[in-house]
C-alpha cells in the first residue's frame, strides 16, 4: 500500500501501476477518462491554487487531490462515481486533509467563493465548463481539458474555433492558458494534446448569464448565416430592429460585444428575458 508521503515522491510509472490496478478494482478507464499520472504536471496545477479554499470536480485516484491539500488551504472534492471512496482507500491513496463525496457536478452548486479545479472528462466538457462558469459562483476556475477546447475560449470572432463557448467564457471570465500538456502525461494516453487554463470570473459579466446562454444557443446553431436572418427565424426580428452595422455580418462574425447588442435589444423589445431556458 502506498503511503501518501510516498506518492510525492512517486514516479509516473508507479502511478500508472496503481491506475492498472484500480482498472482491475473495476474503474472505468480509457474512453474519456484519463489520469494525469506526471508529478511535474501534477504539482503544476496544484501549486497554482496556493493558500485557496479549493473544490475539485472528478478526484478520481485522488492523485492530483493529494497534491492540491500541500498548497491549499482547504480541499473538498467530489466524484460521481460511488466506487472511488472505496477504491482509493484500497489503494492507500486516500488523502488525510481532504474532504471526499460523491456528487454529479452537473448538477450540484458548490458553495460561492471558492477555486475550482478539475481535469475534465471530454465527454462533458462544454456542459460543465458553462454550468461552472454560470452557476457556481467561483473565485477561480482552474480546468485541465483538451487544447482544442482551449483554443475554442480565447478563438476570435471569424476564426475557425470560434463558438458560442467563445463567447459566454469571454463574456463572463478573464482566460489565462497557462501551458499545454503532452498525451504521455496522462494515462491510458489520449490522442490529443491538453492544456491547463485558468479562468477568472468578472465582477460585471458584459451580459445577463440566462439571456446569454439562451441567445447564444439558438444563433450559433447557423454560424454560416447572416444574422439578420438568424434572427428573424429565431425571433422574428426585422432588418429595421437589427443595428446598421451588425446587418451584413454572419453569427460567426459576431464579437462578444455585439452579441450582448443584441441581447439588450431583444431584451428591451420582450422578446426574451432572465426567465427564458
């Protein structure tokens, strides 16, 4: 059993044994799920949370939970799988300063406050990236996901990775890249690169969280459509109600900016408020 003393001093390939033998505990691995098993990454991320109260989404092997509770003040994390408890503890990974539980992240509000950090799960990426963003009242976020997705929340509007994640995580946040991460850092190996970013919540979001997230939903399903026809098929808005120099552009011309102009509009004319999903 390894000691938690002993897992600082761990190499990656003592990691990638035991993440072997949680897969024989009966842990799903491969798929989306992959473990960051490099010391040097895994310090990375957690030094950066140094002295925060932090919440971390997915423990998994507790490999990076154990990391964070040498730097933060206070860790609590949760997993939504209700094996992990079990199976850590098997494992002797269990960390001593770290309250563990077992919650859908999806779905759970932590409380306000707080730096939260995770390695998500491809599969959920952009469901939990927003839900974080918008529900969970954070002081950081700080997330490990992959590079595409990265490029996706700094893109500018034109560009190819620019979406409607582009432009709630631009409107909501300030986005720091902190640094890509290679496919051998992690285990079983991904087929892309990662990155860690850190996303600092503003204290004027540019634009009303519900409003955003449902205007958004609708306008960037047609990205290659001029706006004006975008929003007349979603709201039937004329060219008179569109502004003069928003006409001839297409959704993915729209900068950040432009699309809390058209909020506000929508907004004011009824068509859509902080109540509408």
């Amino acid at each position: 059993m390894l000691g938690v003393n002993d897992l600082y001093a761990a190499d990656k390939w003592t990691l990638i044994r035991l993440a072997k033998a949680a897969g024989r505990l009966g842990v799903r691995v491969g798929g989306d799920v992959h473990f960051m098993v490099d010391p040097a990454y895994l310090n990375q991320v957690a030094s950066l949370t140094s002295g925060d109260d932090v919440f971390e989404v997915g423990f998994g092997l507790c490999y990076l939970t154990n990391y964070l509770t040498r730097y933060a003040r206070r860790v609590s994390a949760c997993d939504v799988n209700p094996t992990m408890v079990k199976v850590v503890r098997t494992l002797g990974l269990m960390p001593i300063y770290a309250d563990l539980f077992i919650c859908d992240a999806l779905t759970y509000t932590p409380p306000p406050g707080l730096t939260v950090v995770s390695n998500i799960p491809y599969s959920i990426t952009s469901p939990l990236l927003l839900r974080m963003l918008t529900s969970y009242g954070a002081r950081r976020i700080i997330v490990t996901l992959q590079r595409e997705v990265a490029k996706r929340l700094t893109a500018k509007p034109s560009s190819r990775d620019y979406g409607r994640l582009s432009v709630i995580a631009q409107c909501l946040s300030s986005i720091r890249v902190i640094r890509d991460i290679p496919p051998w850092a992690f285990w079983p190996r991904p087929r892309v690169y990662s990155t860690i970013v850190e996303l600092t919540p503003l204290l004027k979001p540019c634009g009303d969280v519900k409003v955003l997230e449902s205007l958004t939903g609708k306008i960037f399903t047609q990205p290659n459509r001029r706006v004006v026809k975008v929003l007349r098929h979603f709201y039937g808005l004329s060219e008179s109600n569109v502004p003069r120099h928003l006409l001839n552009k297409r959704v993915r011309d729209l900068a950040a900016g432009d699309v809390i102009e058209l909020a506000k509009i929508l907004v004011d004319m009824g068509v859509i408020g902080n109540n509408t999903s």
